[in-house]
C-alpha cells in the first residue's frame, strides 16, 4: 500500500485534463475549504456515490491515568464521521489488483 499526497492527486488531475497544475491547485485547495469550512459549521456533505462528510460532538467523560489512577475529566470533542457512497463500497468490494514483481 503507497500513501498518495495532494500534490500527486494535482499532478494526475492537470495531467489528465490537460489543464495548468497551477489551476488546478487551486481548485483543489478552494475545494478543500469548503469542505472544513461546511464542517466547521457543522453541515453535511453529501457527494453521491462518494460518500457523505458529517460532525459529530462526543460528550465529555470522566478518564483514568492508567499509570497514576487519577480520574481526569475529558472534554467534549468534535470529529469527522464519513460514510462511504454506493460507488466507493463497491469498488472496495472487489478485489484488489495486485502488482506485477518484477
């Protein structure tokens, strides 16, 4: 498994659409904003097939240090939740394409 960076994901897409990485930098970076933006506002982002983006607060809880005992009260938390759309879980689904040795 390889892990592919933003900048990779420009370089295909300018790439592929024969269109300036500069623009298309842009575009991805603005896309990107709005996504933490609408989340940070605590909507929901829905793109079919893809999947769906959405917030979701965890209440506060009292811990324990494992190593001391001492009870410590954690605050609550916002993170993201992401459901994968009807495309991504089918493609996932299947296979996967293993790579030639060489």
């Amino acid at each position: 498994m390889s892990t592919v960076t933003k900048k990779e994901l420009i370089d295909r897409i300018a790439e592929s659409t024969q269109a300036k990485r500069v623009i298309v930098k842009r575009i991805i970076q603005s896309f990107l904003d709005e996504v933490i933006q609408e989340l940070a506002q605590d909507n929901r982002l829905e793109f079919r097939d893809f999947g769906v983006f959405e917030t979701r607060t965890r209440s506060s809880r009292i811990a324990q240090n494992p190593k001391t005992l001492e009870r410590v009260q954690v605050p609550p938390k916002r993170s993201v939740k992401f459901k994968m759309g009807r495309l991504m879980r089918d493609k996932l689904a299947a296979p996967a394409p293993t790579a030639p040795n060489p």
